[in-house]
C-alpha cells in the first residue's frame, strides 16, 4: 500500500495532494468539516429558517423573461414523443368528464352564424332542396305530357313531327320541306 | 332524395306548347291557392267586422254577395297574374306560362278576355278543353277566343345541368 503511494498520486491527482505528507490531515479536516456541518444541520431549525426567507422578495429578483428568452422551445418540443403522450392520454376519459351541454349552452349560435358563411350555405342547400324537387315535378308533367301526346297521335293516326312544337317567336319557324331532305343546300 | 329528371324527352322544351297534364296540375294548383287566399281573406273580413260592430256576423249569411266576391276575387286572380307575367302562382310552380300566339308576351286585355272565357270551356262537361288533347297547338277554347297558347317556361336543360352538379357534387362527398 506504501509502495503505491506514487502510483495513486499518477493514478488519482484529485483524490491525493500533490504535497506528499498531507493526505492524513486532509483526511482529519474531511471528517472534522462533516461532523461540524451534521452538527450545525442537526442544530438549525429548517421551519424557523425557512419562515425567515421572503421567498417573493428572491422570486422578484429573478429575471423570468431573461430566463425564458434563453429557453430553447424549438429544441425542447423537438425532443417530445408526442405521439407516446398521445398514446397515454385516455380521451374517452376526458371526454366523459367534460360538460358538453355546458360549453353548447355557452356558444352564441346567432352570433356564430353571422360571422361565418354558414347562414348562406343553409339558405343555398335549402333553395336547392325546393329547385330539385320543383324539376322533378316539372319532369314528371313533361314526361305524362308526351305519353298522352303519343297515344293521342296513335289513335288519331298524326304524325308527331307534323305538329309544330311551339309558337314561331319561341322556337323558330319550321324548316322547309327542301331543306329538311336536302339539308338545306 | 333520389332526382328523376330524364335524360333526353325533357331537354329544350322551353317555348314548346304545353301538355295537359302539365296544364291540369297548375290549374288545380291555382283553384287550391285562390280558395287558400279567399278563405283567409272571408275569414279576415269577418274577423273584423265582428270586432268594429260587436255582433255575430256570418258569411254564410250573405252568400249572393260572398258568391259575387269569390267571382271578382277569381277574377282579379287569374287576370291580374297572366297580365302581369304570363303566369299564375300554379303555373309558375309547374313551369309554364301563357303567351300570344306567335310567342310574343300577352298583354292586360288578352289576359282579361282570356279570364272571362276561360269559364265558357267547362260548358258542357268541359269540352271546351278538349282542343289542349286533339289540336295541334293544344288550343283550349278560351285560347282561341282571346288569341293565348300555353308554353312550357321552364328551362329543363337548366334543370339537367343543376341535377348533374348536385350528383356530381354528391358523388365527390
């Protein structure tokens, strides 16, 4: 162990002094220095110490913004697993503790309404609705019009294309005869 | 909803004589909505007198004068429509309109001549109607005594094209 004493000193610088001699004394204020301090922790009161510090009067004297501006976010949120909170979060939970009817109950429908375009895509989605419905029924009459107009011609023996379809300001005169076998040439 | 525009017996019927049962619907359309508007009027009118003079006061009562309001009531109805548009509240629902014989818009004298005949063509079981089957031009016959045919107004390839958009529309969602 004598014999090593050089070595731990290569082998340790910061564990041995560099001064030869010394170690044993330093080892005696070692254990000097921890047994006062035991005895002077043991001897403090921590609630009587701790109710004399004016924690606002420090909290006042930190710098938070300094402190914040130094706080790389970026770098902090860069590092989160998002997706593992994520997993860990039980949203049916939340969800059954939150008050729905509350936060609907808090909502300004009206007011909602005006300030978005929503009040406009009722209004076109139910002109819509009225339109379709109004084409079908017109469709349905157009059709049941030429079904009679068909049997009507049938039994009358006419010919469909020999009946003008509508008056001449509103749908042109008819073609002549030359035109319509010849192709107008 | 499920639409059911045909494809092609629709398209471009715009300015083309109108059909019976087209014609049929919209009178009946108008017969309901002018007794509908009587009916509140007479009800309206009682109302009231009953509440100026404080006395039971009955419509049934007075039925020469209520049948005399319900003729010039008809009349202001059909006249007054078909002067200023060519059409009624029932034919604009089923889209069609009454015009001149060569298509041009009718004016407020054809539209009265045509109000007041319009009663003559359900004289004898309504035969007066059935020139819109037989005839070529779909004449009834206070058509031909005021110089009015009845054309669609309605724009069924207007109509194709919204029914394509919307399936469009709905096939894209």
């Amino acid at each position: 162990m004598g014999s090593c004493r050089h070595a731990l000193a290569v082998c340790d610088p910061v564990g041995v002094s560099p001064m030869p001699g010394t170690g044993r004394l330093e080892q005696l204020a070692q254990a000097v220095a921890e047994r006062v301090v035991t005895l002077v922790l043991d001897s403090i009161d921590m609630d009587e110490l701790l109710s004399r510090v004016d924690v606002d009067a420090i909290v006042s004297k930190v710098d938070v913004d300094g402190l914040i501006d130094r706080v790389d976010v970026d770098k902090i949120v860069s590092r989160v697993d998002v997706e593992k909170i994520i997993d860990r979060v039980d949203v049916e939970k939340i969800i059954d503790r939150v008050d729905v009817k509350k936060i609907i109950d808090r909502v300004d429908i009206d007011a909602l309404i005006e300030q978005t375009e929503l009040g406009t895509i009722i209004a076109r989605s139910t002109s819509g609705v009225a339109s379709e419905v109004l084409d079908v029924v017109r469709a349905q009459g157009v059709g049941l019009d030429d079904f009679i107009a068909r049997w009507v011609n049938r039994v009358l023996r006419r010919s469909s294309t020999d009946s003008p379809v509508g008056p001449p300001a509103l749908v042109g005169r008819p073609p002549p005869v030359a035109e319509l076998t010849t192709g107008g040439r | 909803m499920t639409s059911v525009v045909p494809d092609e017996p629709v398209q471009g019927r715009q300015g083309h004589y109108a059909g019976a049962v087209t014609r049929l619907v919209a009178f009946g359309a108008d017969v309901g909505a002018s007794w509908g508007l009587f009916t509140v009027g007479a009800a309206a009118l009682t109302f009231s007198i009953e509440l100026v003079t404080g006395a039971k006061f009955s419509l049934t009562d007075h039925q020469l004068a209520s049948l005399v309001a319900l003729a010039m009531w008809e009349f202001l109805y059909f006249a007054y429509q078909w002067s200023l548009g060519g059409k009624t509240i029932g034919m604009a629902v089923l889209g069609i309109r009454v015009v001149r014989t060569d298509g041009m818009p009718i004016g407020p004298r054809q539209a009265v001549v045509r109000t007041l005949t319009l009663p003559l063509s359900f004289l004898l079981l309504g035969l007066g109607f059935i020139g819109i089957l037989l005839n070529r031009d779909r004449h009834a016959f206070h058509d031909r005594l005021a110089g009015t045919v009845v054309v669609y107004s309605w724009d069924a390839r207007a109509a194709r094209l919204r029914w394509l958009a919307r399936r469009d529309t709905g096939a894209a969602a």
